[in-house]
C-alpha cells in the first residue's frame, strides 16, 4: 500500500450531501482513511465503507479542487424559499489551503457566486464528480 505524503493529503476532508428524500451521503477523513456513509430514508442503518484513496487519487483530487477554484466559494449558500430538497456540505484543510461551506438548495455557480436555485450548477455537479472519482462510490 503507498503512503500517501502529508502534503498531498489534507489534514481535514468531510462532505456531506443529502435530500428530503432520497439517501444522504457522507465521506469523513480519519488516520488517512476516509470513510463513505449511506444513509436511507430511515436513518437506521447506515452503510460504512472505508476508502483508502492512493496517493495519485488525492493528486488528482486536489487538482480538481483547483480547477474548480473551490476556494473563493463562500461560507453559505442560503435559499430559504425552499423549504425542502438538498443540503451539502465541505470542509477541507490543507497546508495551504482550507475551506469550510455549506448550502441548502442553493450551489456555487462557475466565480462562487450563489445562483439562489434549487438545482446544482455545473460547477458543483463537477465537485461531486470529483468526490465520486477520489472514493469511487455514490455522492449525489
């Protein structure tokens, strides 16, 4: 198994998503092993997967990250006119960088700007690819 060197791996990762109805998705990093939560409708029984991304997956992870320019997303993204529907959250700590937001039924367009709409951008539809490739399981 490779190690993965410190400044490839982020010192915080979790990400969250989830709807009124439907599964919710989680991926949390502890002691370089993240771990995949689905959860259903019932919340009683959550499916954990350990994941132990290689050292090129967080490579490719981060430059996607970058590609995407994460980093000028803002803290919240509100839309309190729709009361039901998905929530998200990231949270990601690297040795230069660091990133801590969140929406409901509202997503980052292309500069980070909120498009207070109910529907992903393509910008964050690219995000959840992103998480998809790095665990190799279902985000959405």
């Amino acid at each position: 198994m490779n190690t993965v060197e410190a400044s490839v791996l982020p010192y915080r990762f979790s990400a969250s998503i989830g709807g009124f109805m439907g599964e919710s998705y989680s991926v949390e990093l502890r002691d370089g092993t993240l771990t995949h939560t689905t959860t259903g409708l019932d919340y009683s029984s959550p499916e954990h997967t350990p994941i132990r991304p290689t050292e090129a997956q967080w490579r490719e992870f981060r430059r996607a990250l970058d590609a995407l320019n994460v980093w000028q997303w803002a803290g919240d993204y509100p839309n309190p006119g729709v009361l039901d529907g998905s929530r998200w959250s990231f949270g990601i700590t690297y040795s230069d960088r660091a990133l801590t937001t969140h929406g409901d039924n509202n997503y980052p367009d292309a500069d980070g700007k909120p498009t207070n709409e109910p529907d992903p951008t393509k910008t964050f539809n690219r995000f959840l690819r992103a998480i998809r490739k790095l665990t190799g399981r279902r985000f959405e």
